[in-house]
C-alpha cells in the first residue's frame, strides 16, 4: 500500500525563484526597519526600575495607566502578571532620581483613591551597564551559535549545507527581529530566548531535509540534483507540517492564555516556527541548489584497495 509521501508530488523546487524573491523582499524590509528605527529594548537592555504591585480586587490596566500618566509617569509601561490583580510596572531611568524614589512615588500615586488595598510586593533595578552588557552578550550568542552551526554541518554534510543552512538561520532571525522593530514590539530577555529557541528550531528541521536529501543522493540513479532535491522536500513534508502545527497548538495557546508576562516570547517563537518551516523548505534547499550541489558531493569517499596479506 502507498503511503501518504509517496503519493505527494509537488514541486518545491521550480517555486524557488518566486520564493527567494519573497524571501529577499521581507530581508531588506526587516533589515531597512532595523536599520532605521531599531528594536523597542525593554528595561532588560535600557537599565530602569521595575515594580510589581498586588490589588485585593481586579484593576483595570487603562485606570493605572491613567494615574501614572497624569502624575508625571507618561513613559511607564504597565502589563498584568499573572492575575488581573497583579500589575508589573517598567520605568525607564531618570537622571538624579533614585530607583526607591521611583518606586516610592509610583506606590503613593497607585495607593491613593484606589477601589482596594495595594501592596508593594517587589522593586528591581536594572542600571545603564548592566543593560549594555546583556546586549553585547545576546548579540554574542546569536552570532557563536551562528558560526557553532555553520562548522557542526560543514563537518556532517559539506560546505554547500552549512552555506545553505546559516542562509536560512539568518534569514528566519532578520524576519523576526524585523516584526517587532516594524511593529514596535518591546525585546526584551525572553524575546531573546525565544529567537535562539527559533534558531534550534529551524536547524533541527533543515537537519532533517538534509540528511534526507543526502541520502537520496545517493539512493537515487536517475534524476538531477532538482529532482532530487523535490523527492526529498515531498517525503520529509508530512513530518515537517505535523511536527510544526503541533509545535503552533502549543504556542498559540501560550499567547492566549499564558498572560501578557509571556505574550512577546510566545509570539517571537510562533513567528520563528512559521517562518522556519518556510525557509526549511525553500531558503535552505533552494540554497544549496543554487550552490551547485551534485552526486559527486555527496557519495561516500572510495577508500584505495586493501592490500591482500595473504601469500
């Protein structure tokens, strides 16, 4: 009997012109955005005070808002933790201000009039070095894992992979970082997690197109590296789709329900499972395609005749 793969036929590869031209124009969107505006950091990265507040009732986050606005806190963000009785407050740093005056006049500004009884549960600051220092050391991660990759696939593949699969690494970050930059979505820590997530994600599914890819270079006799390559995508993609819709289920279940705390995190990697899936497809594949991959690249190296020890 015939199964589902064997039975799907379609052809990735003569897409590939279309979709590296999507490809090509969502990049330079991003990178044109990044370039321009750059990203919203959050206190993570910025330095500032963060301050959690509990109600005895249920607030409403517009009211808060209001208050600390009209007492001279226009540039604070507010977002629930949790509950709707818990509230997380971010205020950028103020020259001459200390981080437990902040706190304090945020505290008298939210305890006056309100419906219920507010309690100060905790305050953090984060200072302007400290910030620095966890940006250079997130764009170091990103960029070690970039070149870690790059020399772990050279060495199980060949260089026309790893080439391939940096090119869809770095394709699929530029977009995500792109959306929130274009979309002026605060980054902060967790969304820094969720982009290296993503690069583990969509490695371990180009992983799979390849190993599959190689393999039928070497299985199959007939055919050109195209048609190959199609074979491959086609019997990987069942696994592909079901190993990312269910990834979906979960994530989307996590932005709906998990709370503002965890909505950018949740976000970012739904982004990335997306757009991975896409460039496992067509930016990886249609890349080593492009870089002229061949049976002679993948067949097992002829070791020289043994000599016979016998007489």
């Amino acid at each position: 009997m015939k199964t589902l793969t064997s039975n799907l036929n379609f052809n990735f590869m003569g897409k590939r012109k279309l979709a590296m031209t999507f490809s090509i124009t969502l990049v330079l969107i991003s990178l044109a955005s990044l370039l321009t505006r750059g990203l919203v950091f959050g206190i993570d990265f910025t330095g500032g005070t963060l301050i959690e507040v509990g109600y005895t009732e249920d607030v409403d986050l517009e009211s808060v808002r209001g208050k600390l606005e009209g007492n001279g806190f226009g540039d604070a963000q507010v977002q629930q933790f949790g509950t709707p009785r818990d509230v997380l407050i971010r205020l950028a740093p103020r020259e001459g201000v200390k981080s437990s005056e902040l706190s304090d006049k945020v505290f008298q500004v939210l305890s006056k009039d309100s419906p219920g009884k507010v309690e100060l549960r905790r305050v953090e600051f984060v200072g302007p070095q400290v910030g620095d220092e966890l940006t250079e050391d997130g764009a170091l991660a990103v960029l070690v894992s970039l070149i870690a990759i790059l020399m772990y696939v050279a060495v199980r593949f060949e260089w026309r992979f790893a080439v391939g699969s940096v090119i869809a690494l770095v394709h699929d970050v530029t977009i995500t970082l792109g959306f929130f930059s274009i979309f002026n979505i605060e980054f902060d820590l967790t969304v820094l997690a969720a982009v290296l997530a993503v690069i583990g994600y969509s490695l371990n599914d180009t992983i799979v197109v390849f190993d599959r890819i190689r393999e039928n270079f070497r299985k199959i006799r007939k055919g050109d590296s195209e048609e190959i390559i199609n074979t491959s995508l086609n019997q990987t993609l069942s696994r592909t789709m079901v190993t990312s819709l269910t990834t979906l289920i979960v994530l989307v279940a996590l932005f709906v329900i998990g709370g503002e705390i965890i909505h950018n995190f949740s976000l970012a990697l739904i982004l990335g499972v997306v757009v991975g899936t896409y460039s496992s497809i067509y930016v990886a594949s249609s890349a080593v395609l492009m870089l002229g991959v061949s049976k002679a690249d993948l067949m097992p190296v002829q070791k020289e005749g043994v000599i016979d020890d016998m007489p």
